[in-house]
C-alpha cells in the first residue's frame, strides 16, 4: 500500500527553487518611463481652455501695471459619448439621349437596404468580442442614445459580415498558421441552441495559435465544431507538417496515429505541472514542503528557470539538449523511483502516473529549439472566449457559433499584432466588399494584420505596447 502523499518527503537530489506559485520567471518590474502620459496623450486633438482675468480685476489687482509669465499648465483627458452620423448618399443619374441611363461612380454596399455602414457594424463587434458587452446590452446603450436597433439586426448583420466578407481573411489566415512550424491547440465547451441534434448538446470551440518562439506574425483562430472528436482538429490540420503543443487530450495523440497524419505531438509541462499544483495548495504550500508534490513542482521550476535563460539566444545557439536534457532524464528517473511508494489514488501518485504517460510527449520540446516548453499561448488565446461566454450563456445558431469563430479570431490576433481593433474591423468591411468579383484573392495580403499598407488609424503606436 501506497504512502499518504502529505507523509512521502522530498528526496532533494536537485535543487528546488521557490516561490510555487509560479512556474515561468516573472520579468522584473520596470521603472515607469519619464514622460509617459505625455507621450499617451499626444496623438488626441487638444482643445486649449484660457483661465484669465479680465480688464477690470487685473486692473484693481495690479494699479501699478503688471507683465504676463509663461502660463502654468495642467491636462484632463475629457470623454465623449460615442458619436453617430448620418452620411445621406446622393448617387447622380445621367440618361443619355439614346435613352442609356448611367450612374455616377460609388462605393459597393457592405450590406444593401441596410443603414448599417462598415464603422457600424465593427462598433457592434468590437464591443461583444472586445469587451465582451452582449447584444441586448448594446441595444439598450444605443437606445439610449435614441438610437433604435434591434439586438436581432445586430445579430443579422454581424453573421452576414463574418460570412460574407471575413470569412476569407480566416481562410486566408488558416493557410498562414498551419504553414508554421509550431502550432499550439486547446478547446472548451460551448452550448448552441439550434445545432441541428435532439436535446442540448455540447459543441465545442477549438482555438489553434502558431507558437515558434521565433514567429514574427502572430496569428490565432477559432474554429466551431459539434464534436470533441478527432475530426474536428483533423480537418483543420489536414495540411499541418509541424509540431502540434497541446495538452494531454488523447484525441490529439490518436490523430498521430492516423497515416495521413504529418506532424508531431509536444506535451504540455504547464499542464504536468499544475497535477502537482492542485494537491500542494488543497493542503496549503506551507504544510506541503516536504511532500513529494511540493518537490515535483520545485523540480518542473527548475527546468523552466534554466530553459528561460536559452530564450534571449538565436535558435541555432540554443543548447537544450545539452543543458536542459539531463534535467528532464533527473525528472522521470526521480518519477519512476518514486511512484511505486506514492499511492495510485492520491492525487499525487494520479500525477506521477499522468508525467509517466506523457513522458514521450513532453520531451518532445528538446528536439526543436522553436517548440515551447508549454501550451499557455492558447490559453491565453481561449481566456477571452471564455469570459465572453459567461455574459452570452449560448449561441442561438451554428452560424451564430460559426460568426462567432470568425471574428474571434480576428480580434484576438489583432491583439498580437499590436492593431486598433475598431478600426481594422471598418477597414476590412470597408474593402473587401469591392473585390467580391475579383477572380482570384492576391488583394487580401495587403489586409494582413502585419500588411505595411494597413492606414496608419489601425496601427497602435509602438510605444504603447512597451
């Protein structure tokens, strides 16, 4: 019989570092930059407010005369509600005399018969995949504004745009993640009403993130499907000849097997680490020192603090094999040693089982200096879905989910890529319409997030992301 995991002490062959609650090293806390809110407030418009003094008072304060200083200067930062215009379009019809009619030149309509412009609808999208405000909210909000819009037409509108026009930018960004060399994927639970299946059933909502420490466009995607199984991340994959980061789900294990099946399988060490997480804080840090799980999580630390100090080198001058192997070898002979005496039930010894099962996975990461150390890249890319997900509760359709995915994807990598979300979001509306005839679809690689052609409005300034 096993031993109680708060009673199994830590056999100290390699160093332990703490603190626990953290596995990656934080960076040190840097000094505020002098100057700062200037430079943030500078590329608002300033309106100047005089404060003087007139004739009379200065008059009976200085009898004898007076001369100006230089002004003393203080700024607020003032809010305007949002703004909203009518642009009345006036198209001029010419008829000529052999009766042929002809109209003066303008734009093609996002969507026709409809007030919603480009800027309207990246509003309405902005603030639910954004700020995770949900429809009927924002039509309480415009309503206020006297502005009357049904959350059902925002609905409308919304699945047209993503369908129609962003769709092609996802299909477009699609070829561009799985043309990486490292992928990362995750996915969580979704409930959709109308999903075509008797009852309510789960769906799920698949995220992929290309991953290589080296990758210069950051892209993340969403991607709905009914089902958890492997052919919702197989179809999506189908053309992948990477490196595949995930968690330990088997699904993605049994898509290695398939003989179509091109990539590799990393495993997650933030995921290994966070079984030994659970029973160490269920029993408080304090009380756990000395247990096998507070040693697991020493060693995991340990490996992390050496691999973070490989990051600064270029790829070809990273020596893992070298320096982070041997520890990984220390890790699972430790594991091995260890597991017979820990028992099964416990929460530790289910850990020490779970490593030794993903020990060929989690290894993987030391083949390739590109291949992270974990899956956290798509978790943090998940974490905003999540949150959304609590205001919304369910998605109403499969277009809805399948709308939803799209422009997900498009804000989330707008984030990585350092772009006004808004504005990106009026951008595309506002030029991909004009190439729907175009026979081919070159236009959309001066769409890119990293496009050098993007307007300067959809930039965010470098310096406010440093």
């Amino acid at each position: 019989m096993g031993v109680n995991e708060a009673e199994v002490t830590a056999s100290g062959q390699i160093p332990m570092e703490p603190p626990m609650e953290t596995v990656v090293v934080q960076e040190h806390k840097r000094a505020k930059k002098k100057g700062k809110r200037e430079e943030d407030l500078s590329r608002y418009p300033v309106t100047i407010v005089r404060h003087d003094l007139d004739d009379a008072e200065l008059r009976e304060k200085f009898p004898e005369g007076y001369t100006t200083l230089p002004d003393e200067v203080y700024k607020k930062l003032e809010v305007q509600p949002a703004t909203f215009i009518v642009k009345e379009h006036h198209i001029t019809v010419y008829k000529g005399k052999d009766g042929s009619i002809v109209k003066g030149t303008h734009p093609k309509e996002m969507l026709s018969n409809s007030i919603a412009s480009p800027s309207l609808i990246a509003f309405i999208m902005n603030a639910k995949y954004t700020n995770a405000v949900p429809l009927y909210r924002q039509e309480q909000e415009l309503e206020r504004n006297d502005i009357r819009i049904s959350r059902q037409n925002m609905a409308h509108w919304v699945i047209t745009a993503a369908e129609r026009y962003l769709s092609l930018l996802w299909d477009r960004l699609k070829k561009e993640i799985t043309s990486c060399s490292v992928v990362h994927a995750d996915e969580t639970p979704v409930s959709v009403v109308k999903d075509g299946r008797e009852g309510m059933h789960k769906s799920y909502m698949w995220v992929y993130r290309n991953g290589g420490l080296q990758d210069d466009h950051p892209v993340v995607l969403y991607d709905f499907q009914l089902t958890r199984k492997k052919e919702a991340p197989g179809k999506f994959l189908d053309a992948f000849t990477g490196t595949l980061v995930t968690d330990g789900y088997q699904v993605y294990h049994s898509l290695k097997k398939d003989a179509e099946t091109q990539f590799k399988v990393a495993g997650c060490w933030a995921h290994a680490r966070r079984k030994f997480a659970d029973p160490a804080k269920a029993m408080g840090m304090e009380k756990a020192k000395n247990t096998v799980a507070y040693e697991a999580l020493g060693l995991i630390q340990y490996i992390y603090r050496r691999d973070n100090e490989l990051k600064d080198l270029k790829s070809g001058e990273r020596k893992r094999k070298s320096l982070i192997r041997p520890l990984v070898n220390d890790f699972f002979r430790w594991i091995r040693e260890l597991q017979p005496q820990v028992g099964r039930p416990s929460e530790t010894g289910k850990a020490l089982i779970y490593c030794l099962n993903q020990e060929k996975y989690l290894r993987v990461f030391l083949e390739n200096p590109e291949i992270p150390m974990d899956n956290n890249a798509t978790e943090r890319a998940i974490r905003p879905f999540c949150v959304g997900k609590k205001n919304w509760k369910l998605i109403d359709t499969i277009h809805g989910a399948e709308a939803s995915a799209i422009i997900y994807s498009i804000v989330e990598t707008c984030k990585l890529n350092n772009l006004n979300i808004f504005y990106y979001i009026s951008h595309l509306l506002t030029e991909i319409p004009k190439h729907m005839d175009d026979t081919n679809l070159d236009f959309l690689e001066d769409l890119l997030p990293w496009s050098e052609k993007l307007p300067e409005e959809c930039k965010k300034r470098i310096a406010e992301m440093k």
